[in-house]
C-alpha cells in the first residue's frame, strides 16, 4: 500500500491552488543546510528521502514541505551520530528565545 507520502494530497474537487507563495527566510535557510550536507557528503538524496517516508503519517499530513525536510534531516544527523537530537532541541530553542 502506497505511503502518505506517495498520495499526492486528499483527492477533492477543489481548483490547484496555482498562486505563488511567499518563501519564509527559514525555508531558505534550510534548502541551503541541505545543499551544505550534501556538498560535504553528510546526506545524500536517498537519505533525505528515506527520512520524510519515515515521518509519522498523521505528522506528515500536519506539517508542511520544508518542516518534513527539517525533520528529515534532524532524524538522519542523529541517526549517523552527527548530533543527538537532544542537541538540535537545544540549539533550537536557543535560536528561538526560549530555553533548550
């Protein structure tokens, strides 16, 4: 059985929203990590792949595109031991104001 991943969307009968949307500084941000694993050979496609089939499927229909590919890479750092994810946590909340 294909994955929510392999769906496309829930069919309906709605028009394909076509309009442009405005691209968050952070989703940038994260394209950029992802070409910066990548030119270092920490993650490859197949990885990042494997990482947002992995994603919980009430949890992949809930987030949208970059925040699968955050959570990819978040899964598969930890995985290889790049860094635990108690760690991005903290970074994270760091980066947020609040406390890690």
């Amino acid at each position: 059985m294909p994955g929510v991943h392999d769906r496309g969307g829930w069919p309906t009968d709605d028009p394909i929203d076509q309009e442009e949307h405005p691209v968050m500084d952070w989703e940038v941000r994260m394209s950029a990590l992802l070409g910066a694993l990548r030119g270092k050979g920490l993650m490859r496609t197949d990885e990042m792949r494997r990482g947002i089939e992995s994603i919980d499927p009430s949890r992949y229909e809930s987030i949208g595109y970059y925040a699968r590919w955050a959570e990819s890479v978040e899964s598969i750092l930890a995985e290889k031991g790049i860094f635990t994810r108690e760690e991005i946590d903290g970074k994270m909340g760091e980066l947020s104001g609040g406390a890690g």
